[in-house]
C-alpha cells in the first residue's frame, strides 16, 4: 500500500486528521487495530472548546453535535458546603463550551470516513515503523492475520501512549517528562438525567467529586479513590453515598439516583513527550500527551494538534514549503504545556491528599476561596477552561 499520509490510530485524533487532509485532497490511510465497535464504545472526554467545535465544523462532521450538543455557559465550585457559580461569558468575552461525548463524534467521524474515504482500516495493529527519519517511512501492519506494508511521506502517530509511534523516536531525541498522581478516580455512567445544567466540581468530605453529564437523560459522574481500587468494592449504594457527601451544600439541592450502567477507575497522570516530531514522523493527541481529566483539556488538545498538522500539510500541499510542519512541535508544545499546568494546578487543588496534610488542605481552600471572589484569579480559569487560541 502506498499513500502521502499514514495515520496510526482511529480514535477523534486520527479519524478528524484523515477528514481534514481528505477535503484538502491530500490522500491517507488510517489503521486501526481496534473493532468499529469498540472504537465508538470507549468512553472518553465529552467537554468540548469552541476550537473543537470549530475543527469539526470546518470538515462537515458536527451535524448531529449542532443538533444535540450542549452548551454550557460555565461551572460551578463547591467546597465548604457552598456553591459557587464561573460564568464562562461574563469572563472571558463571550467564549463557552459544548458537551457531546467522544462516542459520538466517533461516531460521527468513522461514518464519514467509510462513506466518502479515505481508507480506514479496523483490526489493522501497527507492528514498527521503519525509517522514520527518511523520506519515505514504512509502517509494517497486521491485518487479516497477515503483516503488510504501508509506505507513506509521513506518519502520523495517534494511537495513544503506548503505541509504535513514540517507541520509533531514538532514546537521544525523545524524551518523556512525567508526573503520577497519589489517586484515581472511579467514574460512572448512570441512565438517570443530571441534577445540575452545567459541570460540578467538588471538593468534598473524602476528596474530590465531578457531575457531568452524556446528554439529558444520562449522567457521568467521578469520585477520588485510593490507587489500586477495584469497582468490585464499590457497590453502587456506596458510590451514591460517597457522592452525596462530597456535593453537599447548604441548601436544598439532591442528587438524584439511577441505574449504574458502567464503572471503571482510571490512573491520574500527566506526561509530555518532547519533541513530537522526529523526521517524517509526528505525534499527537494521547501518543504525545497525557493529562488528568481534571481540566477536561485531553481531547481538546488532540483537537489542536491536529489542526496544526493539517495546516501544515495543506500548506505543503498548495506551496511546496514546510515552514509550518517544520514548528508543529514547536507549536504545539506552548499550548501543551500550558494545558498540562492548568490540568495540574485543578487537580491539585481540588483532590484530598492521602496523607491528610492539614496545611496542604488549607492551601487548597485558598486557592479556591481567591478564585470565587476575585474576578482576575476566575478569569484566569475560565480563559484556560474554555481554552487557549491555538498557536498559528
């Protein structure tokens, strides 16, 4: 097989790359060692920047997001039983954000890939990528019970942190800076409508607590655990427990209850590997970066990164000149490292240390207590909440 772009990774990432260079007329293939069906079942991110929803407007992709998508104008800070309201527009001239989870713009990307191309591969595992500081890298695939060969101009890696991509960079060119988190977080997906119209964050009895939401009619929702915890120990009365206490207020607010229709606990991490570009090889989204959920900044930042590439291929394409593929990594990583520090700093603000630190949960009441009643520290999270302008 032969193309100008090989995609490693049919997740938002890749697919909306491959949508992009396809109505640039920039040909690719895009391999992916899942099943359709698991693809557009992996729950993710749902909290969407207006750049996101831009990036899928631009490549015809946001029919049913314009149609269902949520928009919110905000979120609100609990701690100390009180709730405090961030008004996105107020603070930052008018900018919001859109809940419509990654299930479904999946979805919405793989059926536009497999109707109008071009080729998309599922159950396509990539196995190595050979000369990836030449001008033409392969990337050797099993597919079909059988290894074939994609040649390629460049390659594109966006198959997540763990993948063929970022282990063809040489030990002397990549490195990877990286942070584990003392906690997890177990999360859940109830078919009960949400008890809120926009994004609780808590900072509760026994740590931290999230409320989003799927769409009307479902609710996603996060608990701090230890590290280790097994869902096996958290029958549901438990988890509604825990999250009742960590959400109250003074006040006559519920939680509403419903069935559990999924659990899982995810390690909190942050890891950025730099540079994420080595010859005619790139990175982006989760092969690049890792952040906590926290700052709902993981997908987005996919989002962006691949906004860049395309950019940059389309300039290739019309002009001949790689001035903007040769900065992507110097782009990219500004906005990257910033979003790392706000999904930092939230984290830490708002999660329980498991040592119980006294002074450590006095600091995070200041800072919570400097954010919800000065205008500058609010708009200094909202500015990074709803997202940075993209470096171009």
């Amino acid at each position: 097989m032969r193309t100008t772009v090989g995609i490693i990774g049919g997740g938002p990432a890749g697919l909306l790359l491959a949508r992009l260079l396809h109505r640039t007329g920039i040909d690719c293939v895009v391999l992916e060692s899942r099943t359709r069906s698991y693809v557009e079942q992996r729950q993710r991110a749902g909290m969407l920047e207006q750049g996101t929803v831009d990036a899928l407007r631009e490549c015809g992709a946001a029919g049913r997001l314009d149609a269902e998508g949520l928009i919110h104008q905000g979120i609100e800070l609990r701690f100390d039983r009180e709730r405090h309201h961030i008004d996105f527009p107020w603070l930052t001239g008018g900018r919001t954000v859109t809940i419509y989870a990654q299930t479904e713009i999946v979805k919405d990307l793989v059926a536009l890939q497999l109707a109008e191309g071009p080729p998309l591969l599922f159950g396509a595992e990539a196995l190595a990528i050979e000369k990836p500081e030449s001008g033409s890298p392969v990337v050797r695939f099993l597919h079909e019970g059988r290894e074939q060969t994609l040649s390629c101009d460049y390659v594109v890696g966006c198959e997540g942190s763990h993948g063929v991509a970022a282990e063809a960079f040489p030990a002397e060119v990549g490195r990877i800076y990286a942070h584990e988190y003392p906690y997890s977080w177990l999360g859940i997906l109830a078919d009960v409508p949400p008890s809120c119209e926009e994004l609780i964050y808590a900072r509760g009895p026994g740590g931290f607590a999230l409320h989003s939401m799927r769409s009307p009619s479902v609710s996603r929702l996060y608990l701090q655990v230890p590290n280790g915890s097994d869902v096996r120990d958290w029958p549901d009365e438990r988890i509604w427990d825990a999250l009742d206490a960590r959400f109250a207020i003074d006040g006559d607010w519920r939680l509403a209850r419903g069935p559990i229709t999924s659990k899982s606990v995810t390690r909190m991490r942050s890891s950025v590997h730099e540079p994420m570009r080595y010859g005619r090889l790139f990175l982006a989204g989760d092969a690049a970066h890792i952040v906590p959920p926290t700052g709902a900044k993981g997908l987005n930042l996919a989002v962006s990164d691949v906004r860049v590439l395309a950019r940059g291929f389309a300039e290739l394409h019309r002009t001949g000149s790689t001035e903007l593929l040769d900065r992507y990594s110097e782009l990219c990583l500004a906005r990257v490292w910033q979003a790392t520090r706000f999904s930092y700093d939230m984290t830490r603000m708002l999660h329980a240390q498991p040592d119980g630190d006294a002074f450590e949960h006095r600091m995070q009441l200041a800072r919570l207590r400097r954010i919800t009643a000065s205008r500058p520290a609010a708009a200094e999270l909202a500015a990074n909440y709803t997202g940075l302008p993209l470096a171009l």
